[in-house]
C-alpha cells in the first residue's frame, strides 16, 4: 500500500510485509487491544486497525507517529499515538498483541544513534540493542494469554532472542521466515558482517524470521 513516509522514517519493506502476514493469521479483531513498538510509517498497526483492533503505536521520532497516524486517518482507521521509548508510555497497560519491526542490523558503533536516518537500523555491534530491550519490556505488557510477534534478520540471532523470551515466561516459536537478498545497508556492510562472522564469505542473503511469543500464565 501507498504510505505517507517523511524523510528519516523507514520504509516498510519485506520485513514489514512478513510481520503484516503474521499479523492477520492472529486475526484480531474488535476489542483486540493492539501494542506497535517503534511503528515507523505505521504499516504494521494499519494492519492489525484493518480488522477492528483497537491499535496503539509508540515510536521516539515525532515524525514517524506524525505519519502513522496520518496514514491511518486517510483510510478512516484510527490509530492512538504515543511518543517516547518502547514500553515507557503505555507501561501501565496490557495488550492481547504486541508487535515490532525494530532496528536489528549490525553497526559499529557501540550505541543505535540517538538521531538520523540510522536509527531506523543501526542497533550496536550485534544488532540486538532493542531486540534484548523488547525481550525484556514486552513480556510485561502482554495479557495473559496475550501474542508477541517480533520480526528481525537471523543474522541479529534468532535463539538469542527465543531464549530470552523464554526466561521472561513466553511459549515461543519461529512462526515465519524468508530469505531476502540484502539491502543496501546490508551490502555496504557485508565485508564488516564477515570479518565479525556474522555472515559467511560471500554470503549475500539474509533469512528474516518473526519470533511469536505467548503469554501463558
């Protein structure tokens, strides 16, 4: 679909599209209370708000919720904005769906930059700077019998991930994956990413998974 997208929001991409296709297999429906994490042009919550749910998206960029919501307003579906970081402004509230397409891929610097078109990607040297953040947060939003589903590149790990849903009390599984030739950012990386053993010598395709995890207890 068309979205709306100003300059430094990510554009939704195969990764987007692999969350949005998990998404609708939840099926949520009216009442479902929804939770985006870091809804960039707010495709994913477009999605969920599609089929009745009631959708809340978080990011840090103003810019980004400007366009989520902006996006949702032109198709009549309403989306609930909040800025701030991850879980910080809604900590108080459980959801039946928590969704995220985080930054994942691997950079050099030691932190994800605090501003730039980057900080739609960047997440430190092993890419999991907000994936263990989300590991940790997410968990404690979730209503009980409440669905995390969280999309990233296996190069950022994927049993890194499993497990530390897992120790937060989740049932998971890999509920999606796909192979995607690498970007942009990816490509200009590729010789960094080997030297680290991240990808293999000549490797230049990515597999994207979408981590589900349920809250059981």
């Amino acid at each position: 679909m068309w979205l709306l997208r100003p300059p430094g929001v990510y554009r939704a991409q195969a990764d987007t599209e692999l969350l949005v296709a998990c998404v609708r297999r939840e099926a949520p429906h009216a009442g479902t209370e929804v939770l985006d994490l870091g809804t960039g042009t707010g495709a994913v919550a477009l999605a969920a708000a599609a089929h009745g749910a009631r959708v809340t998206a978080v990011d840090v960029s103003r810019r980004a919720l400007a366009a989520a919501w902006l996006n949702g307003a032109v198709r009549r579906r309403r989306i609930r904005v909040r800025h701030g970081d991850l879980t910080g402004p809604v900590r108080h509230r459980l959801f039946d769906l928590v969704v995220s397409n985080p930054p994942y891929v691997p950079a050099t610097g030691t932190a994800p930059p605090a501003r730039g078109s980057a900080r739609a990607w960047d997440a430190g040297p092993d890419g999991r700077a907000l994936l263990d953040r989300i590991c940790r947060l997410a968990p404690a939003v979730l209503a009980p019998g409440g669905v995390l589903l969280l999309v990233h590149s296996a190069v950022s790990g994927v049993g890194a991930t499993c497990r530390a849903l897992e120790r937060a009390g989740l049932a998971v599984e890999v509920a999606a994956r796909r192979a995607e030739p690498f970007g942009p950012v990816m490509t200009g990386r590729a010789a960094w990413l080997e030297g680290r053993g991240l990808v293999a010598p000549g490797e230049r395709h990515e597999e994207l998974v979408v981590v589900r995890g349920v809250r059981t207890g």
